[in-house]
C-alpha cells in the first residue's frame, strides 16, 4: 500500500547515506539475497547481515556495517538499525586509544551533522546527532572506565574501537489513495489528548510494525490522538507515536495489557494486534493508548474492537515492573 520512500528534506543523517551511497532504503529481503545472513562472527548471540560494500560507509570500519536479521518483521521493509565499529588504529598509548576511535568518527560527521551533544553513560564515553526520526549514536569504553577485558572473539580491537549505531528514520510515503483516505478522516474513538504528546514526526518507528507506518505530511494532524477507518473501510487510521495506515483485514484483535501496582504505578496499555503476511509470530502489536488505572482502558478497547468486528481480548493482570 505504501508509496515510494523520498528523502526529507533537510534530514541530514539521511542525507549523509545517500552522500555515501549506503542502501538504506532497500528492504531487508534485497540485501539479505546479495549479502546472506550469517552468525555473529565475534558474539555468535545474533544472526547478522554484514553490508559489504565499497567504499565502505566510514573509514576505519573493523567489518562491515551490519543490521539484525528479524524474521518476524516485513522483509520488504529496510532494517531501521545499522551498526559498526570504527577502529582509529595503534595511534598513542593504549589507555587513549577508544577516545582517539571516538574522536575520529566525531571528526568525520561533524562537517557533514553539525555539533553533536554528549551521550555519556558510567562506563562510556559517546556523541549523538538527531535529525527528525533519524539519529546517529557514537560510543566508545575506555579503559579506565571498564576493568575487565573485551569479549568475544574481536579482542582487544573492539576494546579500542568506537562503536556507531544509525537510526535511518526510515518511513514510507503514503500513496495519493492513502493521503486521500487521511484528508477525509473522520475519527471513531479518542485515543488521547494528541496536544499532550511529542510531535509524531520526530520519534522513530519500530521495525516490527513499520510496514503500517507513513511519512507524516502537513493537514494529517487531524488524525492525531484519534482512530478511524476510511471510507470504504479498507483501511484502520490511527496517529499515536506513529501515523499508521493498518489493512483492515490485518487486525486481529484488540489486546490489552493490565499492570497492577508493583514496582511501578499500575497502568493499562492497549494495542491494536495485527497479523502479517509473513513471519512466526502470530500478531504484532500496535500501541494505540495508555490509562493508570489498569481497568481503565476496558469499556474503550471493547467498543473500538465491536467497531473492528474483532475480539477484545484483556490480558490477566501483573504486577507493573
């Protein structure tokens, strides 16, 4: 359903791939078949798709750029995290190693992102750019805050290395049918009060769901905090951290989640639970709304799901955290 993917204008970060030529907008299926999938050489936790390319992203990458293969999310969208490690080399002593690594990654993006802000943690020492949806992290472990040895079998090169993780920000346009369904939104149920939440186009979406996420563009405000269908009733709408275009077909049921006190406050979540075309997972979950009491979202998910033609399903409660 979704349209072909153009550049925002002015996102840096997403800028800088294109400048780079990186293939950050081709689905995980294309580049799984032209780079295969293999076990995480170094930690073996993970299975990983190494994107090889040349000239490689960055200078002084230990291997190539790399995302996660996620069997039960769309293969034909992009992989929203890449990550690498940039190595500065055997340059001074060892102790100032993992700052140099830091330090030249820095140098390398500032002329491209602008000054970063610092992205400290107890044992690192790290820059973040954002841009919109899209952002890049740099982090580095230097000795002195990290006693103990690296691990897995990159040795003591990781241990001196500067570790980069992007968020591509990536989100498809609608297509003209879906910009017109939205246009003529008109909602079925508040969610929540859409005034008391981040401006949608900045948060990044979830690889899970991304196949139900759109470009957010001027005049979709009005669906924001609120859920609908369009008018021939093909699609679900709803504007909650994301703008999600859902085939009606798709939605499975209404779930909700039910925290009692614990830890935490108490709270319920409920989520629109979708099944895909592809995968094992049975359904995957869209957040749709939030309430502190862990009943109170009950009597809205139940009409919302009447309204869908699909169950509601509460979920028995648990202790918050």
């Amino acid at each position: 359903m979704a349209g072909a993917r153009t550049i925002i204008a002015g996102n840096r970060i997403q800028r800088l791939l294109d400048a780079r030529d990186f293939p950050w907008r081709e689905s995980q299926a294309d580049l799984i078949a032209r780079h295969f999938i293999v076990d995480d050489p170094w930690y073996g936790r993970h299975r990983i798709v190494l994107v090889d390319r040349e000239p490689p992203l960055f200078a002084g990458l230990l291997r190539p750029v790399h995302f996660e293969a996620d069997p039960d999310s769309d293969p034909s969208m992009p992989p929203l995290r890449l990550t690498g490690w940039l190595w500065a080399g055997r340059k001074g002593l060892l102790q100032s190693r993992a700052m140099a690594s830091l330090g030249q990654a820095a140098d390398a993006l500032r002329a491209a992102l602008g000054p970063p802000e610092a992205d400290d943690t107890s044992n690192t020492r790290g820059w973040r750019w954002r841009d919109g949806p899209a952002s890049v992290a740099l982090s580095c472990f230097p000795p002195t805050l990290n006693r103990g040895s690296a691990s897995g079998s990159a040795g003591r090169r990781v241990s001196e290395a500067c570790r980069f993780t992007i968020l591509t920000g990536y989100r498809a346009d609608c297509t003209d049918e879906e910009r017109g369904w939205i246009e003529a939104f008109a909602p079925f149920a508040t969610l929540f009060d859409g005034q008391d939440r981040t401006d949608i186009a900045a948060l990044a979406p979830r690889q899970a769901v991304l196949d139900y996420v759109r470009e957010p563009f001027p005049g979709c405000e009005r669906v924001r905090g609120a859920i609908g269908r369009s008018a021939g009733g093909e699609a679900v709408i709803l504007a909650t951290d994301q703008l999600y275009v859902v085939p009606a077909p798709e939605v499975d049921h209404v779930h909700v989640d039910r925290m009692t006190a614990g830890r935490g406050p108490g709270q319920a979540v409920m989520s629109l639970a979708c099944r895909g075309r592809f995968g094992s997972r049975p359904v995957r979950r869209i957040n749709a709304a939030f309430a502190a009491n862990p009943d109170g979202l009950n009597e809205r998910a139940a009409r919302i799901a009447e309204w869908l033609g699909v169950p509601c399903l509460l979920g028995d409660p648990y202790p918050d955290g």
